[in-house]
C-alpha cells in the first residue's frame, strides 16, 4: 500500500490509470519536481479512477478547510 504526502497544499497532481501483469490497476502519481510514485491494488480500472477523484475531493475539501493540512497520510486501497 502506497502512501502519500500529508502535505495537502502541494501543487497539482497528474494522474495515469495502468494494468499490472497480474491483472490488476494502479495509478501513477506525478507532483513536478518529485519523483513518480504509484498507488497500487485496484481490482478494477473503475476503482483507480474512482480513487483519483477522491483524492481531488480530500485535497479541495482540506485546502478549504481551516486547518488546511491532514494529520495523516492518504493511503491507498486496503
């Protein structure tokens, strides 16, 4: 399980879908000026995608909010 910056003010991310080998998703995350990391596990390529889009919520609902950080790191699936 791939685990995230807490940092929720970082700039935008892009985002890519791919299937693995062994039939399986992940999403490759990529913030400039850092390397790639992928958050891997999705059974279906509906879930990774669904994944990306919570975690735009999170980070628009956090960067609203006026604490404006996470406490924790954002995990990926279980």
């Amino acid at each position: 399980m791939a685990l995230m910056s807490n940092d929720m003010t970082q700039p935008d991310a892009a985002f890519r879908v791919y299937s693995r080998d062994d039939g399986t998703f992940a999403v490759e995350v990529t913030i400039d000026e850092m390397q790639p990391t992928q958050v891997s596990g999705f059974a279906t390529e509906a879930a990774a995608t669904a994944w990306i889009e919570g975690y735009k919520q999170r980070k628009k609902e956090i960067a609203e909010s006026p604490r404006g950080r996470r406490s924790r790191p954002m995990r990926g699936p279980s």
